[in-house]
C-alpha cells in the first residue's frame, strides 16, 4: 500500500468538500435534513414509471431511502474507495444485517478471537440457533486462515485495529487468501477511520463503521456504515429494507456534519494517541502498553505498512489491583469514564468493570483481560495537558 503525503492532502479536501452535488436545496452550504416518512407521486403515471425504472436506493418510504441518508452513504463511500453505501441505525445493525445477508443455514464463518465481543456473541449464539458453524483463530493469527476455511465457508470476519488490545490483522494476505477460495471478507474498520487505513484498497470485500464513533466524532450520534462493490451492498439491502434498522435522517445530517473534521481530528489523536503510548510505554507503574505505533507492538510491522496513522485508542495494564486500577481512573482528571471511543473528548473505561463487567475476574482471565487493563480514547485536548494528567495520576495512586 502505498502512503504519501499527497495521499492525505487529498483526504483532507476530499472529506469537505467530495460526493456533493453542485448546490443544496435552496442555495444551502449545508443539506437538508428531509425529515419524512414517506414521498408522494404527482400521479398514478408516476408511480408506474418509478417502479418499472427503480435501480438501487428508492424514495417511495423511508425505511427503503432517505436523500440526507443517501448522501451519507456516498460520502463514506468516497472515502474508503467503495462503490456504494449503505447506512443503518448503528455499527451493530450494519455488521449483523450484513453477516445475516451472507449466510444461510449450513454456512461457516471464520472470525478473530479478538472481534468485538457483541460480534463473537452474535456468530456464536445467535447464528448457531440457526445452523451456522464458526471458527475462532488466534488473535491476528493469518497463518492458520487456509487451515481454518471450509468448502462451506462464505465469510471471514476480521476488524483492525482490534479492542482492546489494537491487533493489525495482514488484511492483505487475508483478503488474497480469502479470493483464492472464494470466500468474502468483512472488517469492521471503525478504530482505523478511511484517514488511517482503507481496506478495500487491501482487497477486502465488505467494510463496517461505527458511524457513531470517528465519523461523526461529537458523542451525539448513533448510526453504522456498511461499504462495499454495489452487487454486495444489494444483497444486504434487500434484507435491510426487511429488518428495517435505518439511519435516521437527522443522526445522517450530524455524521454528514462530523465528516468534514474528521482528517483534522484523526490526524490530532493519532499524533496524541503515540505521546501518550511513548510516555506510558516504561513507566514503573505499567506492566505493558498496547499502541500499534510502539516497535514493541506484535502488530507493529504490519500496521506501519498498512496504516497512514496508529489511532487514538490506547490500553495499557496497570501493575496494579482491579480497586487501585480504579483510584487511577479517578485520578485522572481530563478524561471522562464512559464507553465509545473516536469524539472529541477523551474517554477512559476499566474493561474488567465496564465492557465485561458481567463476568468474574476468572472468566475474564481466561479471556485474557486482566483486572489492571485500562482503555484510553483521546480526544481532540491538548496532547501535554493529556499526558501530564494521565502521568499525575498514575503518581497519585
């Protein structure tokens, strides 16, 4: 893949000012929010000619099409280098509509131990209700891909970079892989943003975000984005007219509002995100750190060949009990305790006492999620004011 300077210059016009059209109704700068529910025909003439000329996203109800929701899906489209788009009320539904749209009863998907969790529960529970085997590998593990794969296998689910502890899976040798036997790729790209990584460019079929984090980047939206070639975006939107999980037109105009910072706020976490990383990375009071832009990263190689930027996510474990870990959140007096990632304010969570807080701390061992693990998504603060704060309170614990 290859990354210039030139490349990013053009993200950063591109996410203003790409996949508009000319003007907006009424001369606006911005688009309309077309809040409706349904669309009217002049005539019975009319309706006759939509339907007998209707190719791709219609107008007729909005569960079936939305033109500020459209304009979202060709803009994320733009940008990650897809032929279509389509948008659905969040992450969730894009990524379980489209793995529903791809499987049958019979079928077998292949997916990294390390997908998000709500996405192993989905293939593992829900799926097997009704007869869809799955295989787990290893943590970024593409050598055992092949082995893994089946005559019946249709999908191989992937994200990069992973959560919490930002895996790069080789989506190029994935996705090369993955073609030789016929078999489609879906990566859940949201930690990335099309800023730091564009995987169709890496041969990957099907790519989701979580609109509500990077894309919208202020916290106040939820919404999801599924990108791909216009045949496989089809396939999954004739089953999402049925499942009816649909952006809602106002949530499309605050993404459509989020896109036009979003080179300026990913390129400010990630240059944050790796000064927090390096002044973590060594202290005495934090047994490791997570952060693909650090050499001592086990993805480290791949995502400086893969990725433009290394993210503002970044998880490092505590030397530390899971109560102490919990007086160094407190500490910490810039960042809020919540969940999500990828807005303007820097959000820090426990994952033994948020994400999996419904296990006890054997489980959690045997998921390799120890009690001291902290997870750090920057925002778009002062990078020193970020560090000192967090460097203070590790001192103060």
């Amino acid at each position: 893949m290859t990354k210039s300077k030139d490349s990013l210059s053009s993200m950063r016009t591109r996410v203003v000012r790409g996949a508009a059209p000319e003007g907006y109704a009424h001369s606006a700068l911005t688009p309309a929010i077309v809040q409706t529910a349904s669309y009217v025909f002049r005539d019975t003439a009319e309706l006759v000619a939509f339907f007998e000329g209707r190719g791709g996203p219609s107008q007729e109800y909005g569960r079936y099409g939305n033109p500020t929701v459209r304009l979202l899906e060709q803009r994320v489209a733009e940008l990650e280098g897809a032929g279509d788009g389509l948008a659905f009320a969040s992450g969730m539904a894009a990524l379980t509509t489209s793995i529903l749209a791809l499987t049958r009863s019979g079928s077998h998907v292949v997916l990294f131990a390390d997908c998000y969790r709500r996405t192993r529960h989905f293939v593992r529970d829900f799926l097997a209700r009704f007869g869809v085997e799955h295989t787990l590998l290893a943590p970024g593990d593409v050598s055992g891909l092949e082995a893994a794969l089946r005559p019946e296998t249709r999908l191989v689910i992937s994200e990069a970079p992973t959560n919490p502890f930002q895996i790069v899976v080789d989506l190029e040798r994935m996705s090369a892989i993955c073609r030789e036997h016929r078999v489609k790729t879906l990566v859940d790209s949201t930690f990335a943003t099309p800023i730091n990584l564009r995987p169709m460019e890496l041969g990957v079929d099907l790519v989701v975000h979580s609109a509500t984090k990077y894309l919208a980047g202020h916290h106040d939206v939820l919404g999801g984005v599924l990108l791909g070639k216009p045949g496989l975006v089809s396939l999954v939107r004739e089953l999402h007219h049925e499942m009816g999980a649909v952006m809602d037109p106002h949530a499309a105009f605050l993404s459509l509002r989020g896109l036009k910072t979003l080179a300026l706020r990913v390129e400010a976490q990630n240059a944050t995100g790796l000064a927090l990383a390096q002044a973590l990375e060594g202290h005495t009071r934090v047994r490791r750190v997570w952060y693909p832009g650090l050499a001592s990263h086990p993805s480290h190689g791949v995502a400086a060949r893969l990725m433009e930027g290394f993210g503002g996510v970044v998880s490092f474990e505590l030397d530390a009990t899971l109560e102490a870990t919990g007086q160094f959140i407190d500490a910490c007096e810039l960042p809020r305790i919540a969940p999500s990632l990828g807005g303007v304010d820097s959000l820090i969570e426990q994952p033994a006492r948020m994400s999996y807080f419904e296990l006890d701390a054997r489980a959690r061992r045997e998921l390799g999620i120890p009690d001291g693990l902290v997870r750090y998504a920057v925002g778009i603060e002062d990078t020193q004011d970020i560090v000192q704060d967090t460097l203070r309170a590790l001192d103060a614990v």
